[in-house]
C-alpha cells in the first residue's frame, strides 16, 4: 500500500486533489492541515467517495521546525481540539503573524493524545526553519521523514542517519506541499485500514520510503557524495557493504584505501598512511596513496632485495 502521510491541501479544492492522487498513483492519504483537524474533513469525504484509503493528522508548526501528529483514533476530542497556539502557547517571534508552537507548549499539549509524531525532514531547507541536529533532543518521535522528491540529496543521508541513530521509522511524502504529491512517498508492508493500524505501523517501522524521479529531471544521488566517506553520508547498508568489500579485498592479498577515521602521531591520518621511521634511511615515506605511496613502496621492496 502507497501512502503519502503527509498531505496539506493548502487552498486546493477536493476534486484538485483527487486528481493529483490518481495522477500519482497514490493508495491513500493522510490529510494534515495546518493547526486544523476541522478543515480536513471535506477532503477526507472526497477521499472515501473515490475509494481512496485516508487518514487524518495535523501539521504543526513550532519555532525550530514542523511536525505532523496522527491521532490513533479520529473521534470528537480529535477534531473538537484547538490546534492553533493561544497566546500563551506561542512561540515570541518578531513576525506577529506566524503563529508558531513553543516546544513546551506543543509538548503538554500532545500529552493529551495517544498516536503517532513524524518530524518533517529534519534537515530540509526548503522551508524558512529546520530541526537540525536539535531533532537528536527530540521524544515521543515515531517516525522520520527522510525522502520528500526534492532538495540537496547529502540532507536525506542525514535523516537516514538520525532515523537509525534514534530508533526512528522512515517515510517518504510530499512534505506538505501537494505540487509534490507522487515525488515520495510511504510502502506500508501491510494494508492499514484504520488510525490505530497507522500508528501502530509507523511506530514499529512496518513502512519503508521510496522516492520517483522525474527521468527529464533526475536527482544525481551519488554526485559528490561517494568521495566524502564520512559516516553521517553513508547509511548503515552502505558501510557494511564497503566494509564486506575491503575485507574480500584483503583475503585476496589487495591494497584497500581506507577511509580516514582517526588522527596517528607524526601528522598522518587514517590507517592507509604508511610511515617509515627507520633511522636508517634518514626520513620517512608518504602515504600509501597517490605517487608518493608508489615511490615508498618501491624504495622499500629495493631495499629488502639488497638485504636478501
């Protein structure tokens, strides 16, 4: 099942976003508009009138960045709640028109419900204001957006770090913005047919993220990013595959480059530096890589040869 969690219907009419769900190929949806589980149910009607499988939430807006709240159970509490910030709740900004959430405030709030929170991609710059690294300080998150179809392709291995860091399930959707709808989206590995089932999926990770691309316009996953083999631009798969790889390399008597993981005395890094301290020659050799790593390697074969 094809679901995006993460719809804002933002100023479209239900039969506009119908059509961009069936243009998508979508299975269902999760109709979360800002500050308002009210304004959701149009949508949710026109939705069930079309045989489409949805759901409903609620996009909040805090001071550091969004989240997307899933109640197990869409009954009268749900959307007889105020989702907007009084004045009390809101977070103090110089522009007195955006209505945000203090985290304290949204936080005592959230108490009084049981589902699921999904942090809207953490380290997205699509929008004026972004989690970051604070998203590491955040509880009660059960899921992750990680793809949203769009953006710098580095910031989605962030999220797929954090996800794995913190325990996290991982979506994909159109991050609120229905231009995108069908650009990413969620695979749930079972049919969810009720709130409950939705929650209890996203909080035990049965649903992975997939993400389509454009062919006129495809996203250069890998460009610029291979090089860089620190571990937040590699997810978990792909480190335990080049580790597979260089092991294999090894048995078969094949010089590995390491990738640079720690500081060695004498200003060299990372276990594929090789130094030759001998006070016989009088200096050292370079690093294994490159052409000075050519030329030690070929001082020391002779070297031994002459020893023999």
């Amino acid at each position: 099942m094809l679901i995006d969690p993460h719809v804002n219907p933002n100023g479209l009419t239900p039969e506009e976003l119908i059509d961009k769900m069936i243009e998508a190929s979508m299975d269902g949806a999760v109709i979360t508009c800002t500050h308002s589980a009210e304004e959701a149910k149009p949508y949710l009607r026109a939705l069930l009138d079309d045989e489409f499988t949805c759901f409903v939430g609620v996009e909040l807006k805090t001071e550091h960045g969004d989240l997307v709240f899933i109640p197990s159970e869409a009954d009268k509490k749900f959307f007889g709640a105020s989702w907007g910030p009084t004045e009390d709740q809101r977070f103090k900004s110089e522009d007195e028109d955006l209505e945000l959430w203090s985290e304290e405030a949204l936080r005592e709030k959230l108490s009084q419900f049981e589902g699921a929170l999904i942090i809207c991609h953490p380290y997205s710059r699509l929008s004026g204001r972004s989690w970051g690294d604070r998203a590491f300080t955040l509880a009660d998150i059960d899921a992750v957006e990680t793809r949203v179809g769009r953006g710098l392709p580095h910031r989605d291995y962030l999220c797929d770090q954090i996800a794995e860091m913190k325990g996290w399930s991982r979506v994909g959707s159109s991050s609120g913005d229905c231009h995108f709808i069908g650009s990413a989206a969620t695979v749930f590995s079972e049919d969810v047919e009720t709130q409950a089932q939705l929650c209890e999926a996203l909080s035990v990770s049965l649903c992975w993220p997939i993400e389509f691309e454009d062919p006129m316009f495809p996203r250069a996953r890998y460009q610029g990013v291979v090089a860089d083999e620190g571990p937040r631009r590699q997810t978990l798969e792909e480190r335990e595959r080049k580790a597979a790889l260089n092991e294999l390399d090894r048995r078969r008597g094949y010089e590995v480059d390491e990738p640079i993981q720690n500081f060695k005395p004498g200003g060299r890094w990372g276990r594929g530096s090789k130094t030759d301290h001998s006070p016989r020659s009088g200096r050292s050799s370079h690093s294994s890589r490159g052409e000075g790593g050519d030329r030690s390697r070929s001082h020391n074969k002779s070297r031994t040869s002459n020893r023999s």
